[in-house]
C-alpha cells in the first residue's frame, strides 16, 4: 500500500492547488550537486521526484543531460512549459522504479527520500544504486532530526510522523543514514539547511 505522499492525487492536487510552490531558484543542495557533478565530468542524470523542474535547470545550463520522474501529471505539464519539452519525464511514482534501462553517471534525489516507509527507502536506494554507471555518483538529500517538525504531528514509527494530514516524514541522524546507504556506496554526510535543516549525503559506484 502506497503511503499518502506517494500517491498521485495528493500531488495533483498539492501542485494544482499551490503552483510553483518553491519558486524558480534552485535549492542550495542542487547548487552544490552541480558543481560537484561537473568537478567529476557527470554528463547525465536522473532526478527521480523533478517536480516542476527548479532543480533540474541548473543541470542543464551546465550542459549535462536530465531525466526525471515525477508522480504529478501537472508538474511535468508545468515542467515542460517553464523550461522546454526536450527532457525526458517518466510519469509514475519513485517506488515503481525503474522506468528505463539507463545507467547514469549521476543521481539527484532532493528531499524525496523522507516521505517514504522504511521498505521504500530501502527499495529507493537500491533502484538508484543499480541505475548508476560504474563510478557514477549519488546525491540525496533529507530532512534532519534538528528540525522543528521533529516529534510533531502523530506518530507512526520510530523518527517517523504524520506532521500534517497525508505528509508522513521520517526524520534523520547520521546513525540512520548510515544504516540505510552503508551499502551503497556512503562516503559523506555533511549539514545543510535548505529553509530547515537537512543532511546532504554523497555515494559512489564502485
């Protein structure tokens, strides 16, 4: 059973409702990860979860190929008008991966990975490992146990609550997140706040 923050009618009407919620600036993470990506010559990648595609531009502006997948119809709708019908978008849900057989040099995941049950960050992972190409790198990133939403809302599982109606997170430490990439390839964890506090991890294929 799909958790509510994976199915398709709450993002519809979430987008639907709420427009280009984050605005067009991409978030610092995706900042980083581009040039990280193009320190090591990445040429094309996967965004699994693109929404509207803020984050995916910045990618692009540096000559790398994007693919995303994202769950909204009307994202991608909102993605191909704001910046161009020339990237492939799978429709579907992040927990149906795969939807291709690429392997990429590259994986942005941003603040997707929080929204899953523990059997789908597991599954998350191991479909974005498996579609790396050998020493191509991963970048998630996830909400932080810092943050204030932290013990807020009802509680389903350990770290893990409903904050508000449907928005099931699952909060991090670098315990957990080395329990679940150990692996896949983990060799960093650094902090990053991006409006609350998250963590920014990088894995590597090899």
């Amino acid at each position: 059973m799909a958790n509510e923050t994976e199915k398709p009618e709450f993002w519809e009407s979430t987008f639907g409702e709420k427009q280009e919620m984050w605005g067009f600036e991409p978030a610092k993470s995706a900042v980083l990860t581009k040039d990280f990506f193009v320190q090591n010559s990445v040429k094309n990648i996967l965004i699994p979860g693109i929404g509207y595609g803020r984050n995916a531009q910045i990618f692009k502006e540096n000559g790398i190929t994007v693919t995303g997948i994202e769950i909204s119809k009307t994202a991608i709708a909102m993605a191909r008008k704001h910046y161009g019908t020339d990237m492939v978008i799978h429709h579907g849900s992040v927990t149906d991966m795969p939807f291709d057989k690429n392997k990429y040099d590259g994986i942005f995941c941003y603040a997707l990975i929080h929204l899953l049950d523990s059997s789908e960050r597991e599954k998350l992972i191991r479909d974005c490992y498996d579609q790396l190409a050998e020493n191509g790198y991963m970048v998630f990133t996830m909400i932080s146990k810092e943050a204030q939403t932290y013990r807020q809302g009802k509680f389903i599982s350990i770290d893990r609550y409903e904050i508000f109606e449907g928005v099931k997170m699952f909060f991090y430490d670098k315990e957990s997140i080395k329990s679940e990439f150990k692996k896949a390839g983990l060799f960093e964890i650094f902090e990053i706040n991006e409006n609350q506090p998250f963590f920014l991890i990088k894995c590597k294929k090899s």
